[in-house]
C-alpha cells in the first residue's frame, strides 16, 4: 500500500477505543521487522524515525525502504518524522516523501511554539501530510531532576486546549510522567491531567516513552484516549539482546545474515505483543 497520513489511522483508533503503535526505526531490519509485524498482526502501523534515525541511515534511504516495505504489504503505514526540532529538516522530510511529521517545539516558549507549529501545520496540510507537536517537556530517564521537577514540567490542559486550537495539529504528544529510554523504578502517570486534556482538546493524544510502561498503565492511557503509542527503547534492547545472545552461543559465526535474523525475531516479538496491548492488532 502507499503511505498513509496519521489522520488515516487515527481517526479509526479514535472511533474505535485503540491505539496505533509507533515504532522507531534506523536501519533495514528493524523496518521489515516492524512493518512485518503489522501484516502478520492485520494492524495499521506508524514507523518513525527520529533526526538521529536520519543522520545515520540517511533520508533518501529511510524513505526508499519504508515505500518499498509498505509496498510489499496491504496494511495502512505511516511514515512519520519523530520529534523534528528544525524547520528545515521538517521541510526536507516532506519533501522526501514522509506522510507524517512532528515538530517538536517543546523546548521553545509557549507562544513561539505555536507559531512554529502552525507554519509547519499550513504547509504540511496544503500537500496531504498530517503534524503532531509536543506541549509539555517529555525529557528522558537519565535527567538528573526530580519528581516534583518533572511534574512542573508536565502539560498544562489548559494550554493544551489553546495550543490544539490555534495550531489545529493533527495530533498532541504529552507530559504526564512518561519518559524516554529505560525507567529506573515504575513510572507514574498522571490519568486526571490525561483525562482533563482529552476532554478539553480535538486531537489525538500521544504517549511517547512507552517502552518499560506496565501494560495496565498502558490500557488506562488508552481507555483515557491515547491513539498512538511510542515504543523505542524495547526495540533496542530486543535488537542488542538477540545479537548478544546468538554471538554468545555462536562465537566463532561472522556471517551478519546470521547474527542478524535471531535478533530480527526478537523485535517482532516485541512490536506483535504491543499491537495486541495497543488493541490495533487485527484492525487493518
Ligand atoms: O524520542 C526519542 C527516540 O527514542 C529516538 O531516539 O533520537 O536517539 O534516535 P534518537
Ligand atoms: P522510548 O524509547 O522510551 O520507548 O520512547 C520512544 C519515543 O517516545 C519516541 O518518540
Ligand atoms: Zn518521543
């Protein structure tokens, strides 16, 4: 199938009380790994790659094997631009042919923000391609603040509700106690703050630092209303744990074919079991 927008999957998973997962990719197998697992699971599916994801594989490459993946299978696919930070890359993903694009504003003052965004918005939907933006500060587990600092910096709804209006994003990605990369103790999210943006704004809602979330959380988050779903960090460590594994019991293998498969099914194990935690399994 052609790429989709996030519209095209979003809005069903908003009907239909699931969410889309959204998994990063940087290199070839974890692009089949992922858009493989949305055939073999009958779910809609959003691979992203993030600028890092661009500078090492390359844009042209990125988006070369994310068309030629999504060709190969008849689920919907989204390529989405994740946590982009300079307009010009933005510009240049469009360009290239993502379907899908996040400006990440979150680090700029409420009102340069949504300007920003909405230059993003105005052109991005002039040509088909839909945009999330970030309000509130994600971070990662390796910040070095505390609890009561990371709650200051979690999303405000009634800013929310301003900045969906005004930038008419097509979906929001939000601070509520998640962050990126491996969680040192359990993670705690906010539900009322969840609750309190969902009904105060019109887009899809974003839970980004998925990966580590105990899956209860995760079905309360998208019982609130989440619609997508960020996972990394859990693809990364199947990717490092199945290599380190099969080199362990393999030392003296040096064919790459061979060290990458096992690692490869390791992935999709993981992106199958969050397509049926995420409900999307089965809805394409
Ligand atoms: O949100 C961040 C994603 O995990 C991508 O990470 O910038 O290291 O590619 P990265
Ligand atoms: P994790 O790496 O914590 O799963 O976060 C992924 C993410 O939010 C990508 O934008
Ligand atoms: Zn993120």
């Amino acid at each position: 199938m052609n790429l989709v927008s996030l519209r095209d999957v979003l809005e069903p998973a908003e009907k239909g009380g699931y969410a889309v997962g959204a998994f990063n990719a940087n290199n070839m197998e974890i692009v089949q790994a992922i858009i493989e697992s949305a055939a073999e699971e009958r779910s809609p599916v959003i691979l992203q790659a993030s600028q890092g994801a661009i500078n090492y594989a390359g844009l042209d490459f990125i988006v070369a094997m994310v068309k030629t993946a999504a060709q190969g299978v008849n689920v919907p696919v989204v390529l989405h631009l994740d946590h982009g930070t300079d307009f010009k890359q933005v510009m240049r993903c469009i360009r290239y042919g993502f379907s899908s694009v996040m400006f990440d504003g979150s680090k700029l003052p409420l009102e340069e923000n949504i300007a920003m965004t909405l230059r993003v918005v105005e052109i991005a939907r002039a040509v088909g391609v839909s945009v999330e933006g970030e309000l509130g500060k994600i971070g990662g587990t390796e910040d070095d603040i505390t609890v009561e600092e990371r709650e200051a910096l979690f999303t405000d709804p009634e800013e929310a509700e301003r900045f969906v209006k005004e930038t008419e994003v097509d979906a929001l990605a939000i601070a509520i106690g998640t962050a990126h990369g491996p969680y040192k103790g359990e993670p705690r999210l906010d539900f009322l703050r969840l609750k309190r943006i969902k009904e105060l704004t019109a887009a899809s809602i974003v839970l980004h630092g998925a990966s580590g979330v105990p899956d209860d959380a995760v079905r309360q988050a998208v019982s609130l209303g989440v619609n997508k779903i960020n996972i990394d960090t859990d693809i990364r460590q199947a990717f490092v744990g199945g290599i380190t594994a099969f080199i362990k019991e393999n030392p003296a293998n040096i064919d790459p074919r061979k060290i990458f498969s096992p690692a490869k099914m390791e992935m999709k194990r993981i992106i199958k079991e969050k397509m049926r935690l995420f409900g999307c399994s089965g809805k394409a």
